[in-house]
C-alpha cells in the first residue's frame, strides 16, 4: 500500500508520497519535478512508483504552477520559464532540510528527479548542491543557453509572441543561465550516478542536446555513472515502463 499526503512547507504545495506504515520512518528520498504548464498530481506515477521501492518522493508544484497559480499567468511570457526554475532551485535546499530536521530524510540519500522542465530544472540543480547522491533526467536538457535560443525560433510554447527588442534583450540574459548550465560545467557530475531518458522524435525538447551532451562527457572521469537511455521514435512524453526505469535506478543507486 502506499500513503498519499498533500501537504504544504513553507507555502510551497507538494505531495508526500511513502509506503504505507513508513510515513514517519526516516527514508530515502526523491524530489520529483513536473513539467511546463503542469502540476504535482501530474507526476503521481513517478511517485507511486518510488514509493513502491521504499522512497519517499516529494511532487511540489513548480512556482506559477498548479495551486502556485492560473494558466494565464504562463501565456505569451517566454522568459518567465527561467524564472520558474531559478525559483524551484532557491526552494530545493529549504524543502529538503525540513525533512532532514523533521526525521523523515536520509541526509546521505537525496536524490532529484524531473521530466521536461523538471528534467532541466534537475540538470540545473546538480550543478549547484553537491549533497544530490543521485538524479534522473526524463526528457530535459542538460544545455540551458542552448535550449533557449533553440526556444526562440520554435512553438515550444502555445501563444508566445514576442518583438524583436524583446527577443534581443531574452538573448542578452541568456549569460545569466551560464552558473546553472551543465553544459558548461559538466564536471560538476563529480562521478554521481545520473541517468538520462529521451526519445528520439521530442519536437518540444530537442533529443539532440541530450545526446551530444552525453557523447561530449561519457569517457570523462567524473562521468563514469552517467547512463542515457534513447527510445527511438518516441515523442514528448514519459512511457510508464521509463518511470519503472527511473525508479530501478534509484533502487540501486540512492
């Protein structure tokens, strides 16, 4: 059986998710990360299935998501995207010191997970919080400024419209994603187990970073557990036997 708990720290809405009875035991844990638009209740798979092999998994609702805010709030605004995952990456530490203080979080067994902009909101994380035994990206790239400029010129984004001034200055900030890119500081991997997941036909993540990201760092050194798995032909969307895929891999490795 598993235990299902909404809850709220520090303003920030989540779902708890535990093997039932293990509620109050200290246990390894994984923040899980949904996607542009979406919400907490969104990925209850990967929770479920985390839970299954006794973790504890924490969905929050992403800044200007779910009970965060309403849809039209994202419409038309391309650079508010950054703004979401920055603020993920400022909630992450506080949201994982209360349940290290509370009991309920091996401080040696943290890991982070994520699909989409949780996927790249992950990325983002391992280079800033060494204390993440492990992580899983789910179709998110490892190359922030990359994905940007790539984000400019697509329909990533249903409504976005923007001048050529705004766009000018959207590239102008692009240098201040540059302490937050894995791209650009892979080495901040530091021989940590990362597991990487993208199809081969994603038309709103481009697989290609993914997998030049991954070809560039996979003889390093401090690349040595650093896994990518390809499903070919598969679109902008998590299978369910590739959320089991992400929870195995926890189970050996957080």
């Amino acid at each position: 059986m598993i235990s299902i708990k909404s809850t709220a720290i520090a303003g920030l809405p989540l779902l708890e998710i535990a093997p039932s009875g293990q509620e109050m035991d200290q246990l390894p844990t994984v923040v899980f990360y949904h996607g542009w638009t979406s919400c907490k209740e969104s990925s209850l798979v990967n929770g479920y299935e985390l839970a299954k092999k006794g973790y504890r998994a924490l969905l929050p609702d992403a800044y200007l998501h779910g009970e965060r805010k309403s849809k039209e709030e994202l419409t038309g605004k391309e650079t508010v995207f950054w703004d979401v995952v920055t603020k993920s990456l400022e909630e992450l530490p506080g949201l994982r010191d209360h349940y290290i203080e509370a009991g309920l979080s091996d401080p040696d067994r943290f890991g982070v997970a994520g699909l989409s902009m949780g996927g790249i909101t992950t990325c983002a994380a391992l280079t800033q919080f060494p204390w993440i035994k492990s992580a899983v990206v789910l179709m998110g790239s490892p190359d922030p400024i990359a994905f940007s400029e790539w984000l400019l010129s697509s329909t990533w984004v249903e409504g976005i419209e923007a001048s050529s001034d705004e766009k000018a200055a959207y590239t102008k900030e692009l240098a201040a994603l540059a302490p937050i890119s894995l791209a650009e500081h892979p080495e901040s991997i530091n021989n940590r187990p990362v597991h990487f997941w993208h199809g081969t036909k994603d038309e709103l993540v481009p697989y290609q970073m993914t997998f030049d990201f991954y070809q560039h760092i996979k003889d390093q050194p401090y690349a040595n557990n650093v896994s990518l798995t390809t499903t070919v032909g598969a679109g902008h969307k998590v299978p369910y036997l590739i959320s089991v895929e992400m929870s195995d891999f926890f189970s050996k490795h957080l």
